[in-house]
C-alpha cells in the first residue's frame, strides 16, 4: 500500500495523441491534513474513497489506501468535503515500460497539466516522453489536496 511516484509538469498536448483511455474526473477532499488526506473520487462511472498518508521527505512515495465505493456514495460524499472541488481529465499513456497518467485540470485549476508515473521503487529509472517537462515531486502545491484549497488559476504567472 505504499505509493512511490514521480510528477511532472506537461509542456505540449502531444500526449492526447498517445492516450490510450481518457476518463472525466470529479474529486474532493474530506480532510487535507498534513499527515493524511482522505479523497472522494468520481472516475467516468466508479466512485472510489482514498486515504493518503503524509509523503516521505523527497515527495516520491506515502502511504496510500483506496475502495471503491458507489457513483452515488460518493457524490453524496462529495456535498461533506472541503471547499474547492477538482475537475480534470486523466488520460493514460503506455510510454517504455510505464502507465503515464496525465491530469489536464479544468475550473479554478484550467491551464495547468500534471503528468505522474507510478514506480516499483524510488531509483527506478524510466523513460520519458518528450512532452514531459519540469520535474515538480514534492512540491506540494501541485498535490490535488493543495490545489483544492490554493487553485493553479491564482497562482501568479510570470
């Protein structure tokens, strides 16, 4: 149960061409807690109930428990959360020998693209597409639980 991923910026819509499935997004957050976040998530036709533990000090890898739950269950949940509900699509994309999953956020959040891999362990090593762009692991503010709370929309943009 234990998460070990790496974050990255996207800089081009290349990789739309090279999804191999799509699905809408509808997500909120029961609690967003420095050492634990617990998520209500709505995925195309599933509805799942996440619980996240605080990430270790490089921000690849926490804790991580998920069950899905009913769409009904959790649009019902989703009325408990916390103030700012994200909305995004998440495309998968087979590259080397990983699943990219890149997040392209809608609402408060428009305009900022975030793609993760899943690793086996920290040092692995993968290949990356060239429409990968900066490295942001660890930095909190692009965690799903922070943008809920500070949206991409008032960041100020240089």
């Amino acid at each position: 149960m234990q998460e070990i991923e790496r974050k990255f910026l996207v800089n081009s819509l290349k990789f739309k061409k090279e999804a191999r499935s799509s699905f809408q997004i509808a997500q909120g957050f029961l609690n967003t807690h420095a050492e634990r976040t617990v998520r209500v998530r709505i995925k195309g036709n599933q509805g799942f109930l996440t619980i996240k533990g605080k990430s270790n000090e490089s921000g690849t890898s926490r804790f991580e428990w998920e069950t899905e739950i009913s769409v009904a269950e959790a649009k019902e949940l989703l009325h408990l959360c916390e103030k700012g509900i994200i909305e995004k699509i998440r495309y998968n994309i087979p590259y080397g020998n990983h699943i990219f999953e890149v997040d392209e956020f809608f609402g408060e959040n428009e305009g900022l693209i975030v793609a993760e891999v899943e690793l086996q362990h920290e040092n692995e090593t993968f290949q990356k597409p060239d429409w990968l762009g900066e490295e942001v692991t660890g930095q909190t503010n692009y965690y799903n639980s922070q943008l809920s709370k500070k949206p991409y929309k008032t960041w100020r943009h240089e």
